[in-house]
C-alpha cells in the first residue's frame, strides 16, 4: 500500500475520497534543495454516497518515550478504521550486559469506543510487525509488513517497521486509542518516530443511552433491577488489562445462577445496540442467555480468564430486529448451567446511530 522502489519512486496506494475538491501537495522538511522532482495523482469518480466512507487520515509523532507511559501512536474521536502503522525507534548502546533489544518487549494496546479492556493486547513489537524473536532473520519486506531496516553498532540500535492493515482493520464507533510499550514495563528509553494511517468520520456513531453500577440503590431502583438465585453480592477492587493495569478501581456488583432484569433506556433511532458489562474475570468461562423484551438474542460467552487483571468490560452486540424504534429494552441475563455463576457490576446501552 506504500513502499519505495528501488529507483527511488515512492508511492501510496491507499484511496482518498474526497467529495468536491482535494489539494496535494510534496513539502521538503530537510536541509537540502531538491530538484527534479515529479508526482503522479490517480482519480475516478465515487459512485457511492459520500457519508458512507471516511476520509483517508495519517498521524505522525516524533520524540523522546516517557518512563511509565506508552508511545501514543493514536489518540482521536470518530468512527473509522485503522489500517495502517510504520514504526522507528531506537535506543543507545547499553553494554554488554544488558538486553540490547530489549526495547522491542513492548507490546501494542489498542481501545475503542470507551471501553477500559484493549480489544488489541499484544506480545511484543515485533510480534505486532508479523515477526519474531527480535526480528532475528533479518530485516524484510512483504506486501502487508515488514522489518525494513536494523541498524546497530557500539552506540545505538534502531529497528523500522510496518504493518498495513489490508483484511483486518481495527474499526472504531465513537474513539481509538493506539499505544506501544517501550519495553516490557514503559522501562527502556527510546527515540521512536510513528506514523498511523486511518479512515476517520468526525460524528460519532456509537452512543451511550443509559447505564447504571449493579449493588448500587438507586441505579438498581430507576432500572429496574432484580435477579433469581443469587450466590454473592457486595465489592471488589482491582485491575484492567492493558495501560490502565497499574490503576486500581473498586465497584460494587452482584452474581447468580439464576437471571437477572433490567431495563436500560436507548435512542430510538438506534440501528442496534452494544450491551457493555463490567466483570470480574478471574471468574472463568462465565455463559449466559440475553434475552430483550423477552426473546433470546444469543449467548453471551467469555472465554478464558485473567486472575492478575481481573477487571474486564466486553460487549454484546444486539441486532436493530430486536432493537429499532425502541426508547426502552427489558433485559434478562439468564445464567447457562456451568461450574461458575455469572457477574455483573455494570451495564451500559450504547445506541448505534445513523
């Protein structure tokens, strides 16, 4: 999707739709005059409604990492996609000691839409690039990543790479955070240089309607809250995945082998709507049956468990048959008979919007 040829061309391949009017333009940030430069810009008409695509985008950062906190790669509002990363970073001569490498340890985080558990959650920066062990065959290029280049000697070890998400874009409704350890723990100072390449529409397209925090009164009152067959209740404190995994947080909630009810407010222009949970995860396998005003949507599964970083929040996506033109949505968990009961400690309606 964009390279460099060996005769020097470079080239971008990614669309850029554009409605009436489109302004491109080549600026020269080094030191030297350049001459004889030449550009070629295809185009061809869209027959397709322009609110149905994004604009093409790009971010670039530049600049020294900070100890404790990642390398932001993306931070914006919007909806769109991710389709796209080139790294480079670098860090100095450490001695013989010392994993020089080690830098690459970090590993990616991307969230979206608000939620506080990372839908993208890596093991390491070269796993991200599509390799492996540091990169240890040598620099490469391929059509949608590669290691283009590694550079050591007695005082620096840098590494660049890139990664075009081509078949597997990170879709974003409403926000995307795109992050990167430098190092295993934000621990090993790096320069790095990052740009990310996106689609992005400024409106938002996903909508928090209603929500309320399971064991609290007066969220339980106004919604309408009750459950069958109760097994604990009361308050538990701990850690996300991801950048929030040094940050405690405490919730009161509730479990059961039973059903629980509520009814959550949404927009009723909605073209579905996201059900979002707070669970304790160290609860493995958890399995319930979602119900809406009384007809099952489907199960709700959450596979494997996190006993460190117990704190997760995931969605269920309720289709528009079930939801359009409703204000309002009756809700039942019903508990799907297993060796674990089921846990809630916060809902929330997230309204998908036109």
């Amino acid at each position: 999707m964009a390279g460099a040829r060996s005769d020097g061309t470079i080239y971008l391949y990614f669309p850029m739709p554009f409605a009436k009017h489109a302004h491109v333009e080549i600026t020269n940030r080094g030191g030297q005059t350049f001459l004889g430069a030449w550009a070629r810009v295809g185009s061809r008409p869209f027959p397709y409604p322009f609110d149905t695509v994004g604009t093409f985008a790009t971010t670039y950062r530049d600049g020294p990492s900070v100890p404790g906190a990642d390398l932001t790669l993306l931070d914006t509002s919007g909806s769109g996609k991710v389709v796209g990363v080139v790294l480079s970073e670098s860090r100095a001569a450490c001695g013989p000691q010392c994993n020089v490498r080690g830098y690459l340890e970090g590993n990616e985080r991307v969230l979206v839409d608000g939620a506080r558990t990372p839908v993208v959650l890596g093991t390491g920066t070269e796993d991200f690039f599509n390799g492996g062990f540091y990169f240890f065959e040598g620099p490469f290029a391929l059509p949608t990543h590669g290691n283009v280049a590694h550079e050591a000697d007695s005082a620096v070890d840098a590494t660049s790479a890139y990664r075009f998400f081509v078949s597997d874009p990170i879709p974003f409704r409403n926000h995307v955070r795109l992050s990167l350890q430098h190092g295993p723990s934000d621990d090993i100072d790096v320069q790095a240089a990052t740009l990310v390449y996106y689609y992005r529409q400024p409106r938002t397209r996903l909508l928090s309607s209603d929500a309320f925090v399971v064991g609290d009164a007066t969220g339980e009152s106004a919604h309408h809250y009750h459950l069958t067959n109760p097994t604990w209740s009361g308050s538990f404190t701990g850690t996300f995945e991801g950048e929030l995994d040094s940050q405690a947080s405490t919730s009161t909630g509730r479990a059961h082998k039973g059903s629980s009810f509520f009814v959550l407010n949404v927009d009723p222009v909605n073209q579905g709507v996201v059900l979002r949970r707070l669970l304790n995860q160290t609860t493995v396998a958890q399995r319930a049956t979602v119900l809406v005003d009384g007809v099952a949507v489907g199960d709700w599964l959450t596979p494997g468990g996190n006993a460190w970083h117990p704190w997760r929040e995931e969605d269920f996506a309720i289709p528009a048959s079930f939801t359009s033109g409703k204000s309002s949505l009756s809700i039942e968990i019903r508990f799907v008979s297993s060796n674990v009961d089921w846990n809630e400690f916060r809902y929330e309606a997230l309204s998908q919007v036109p």
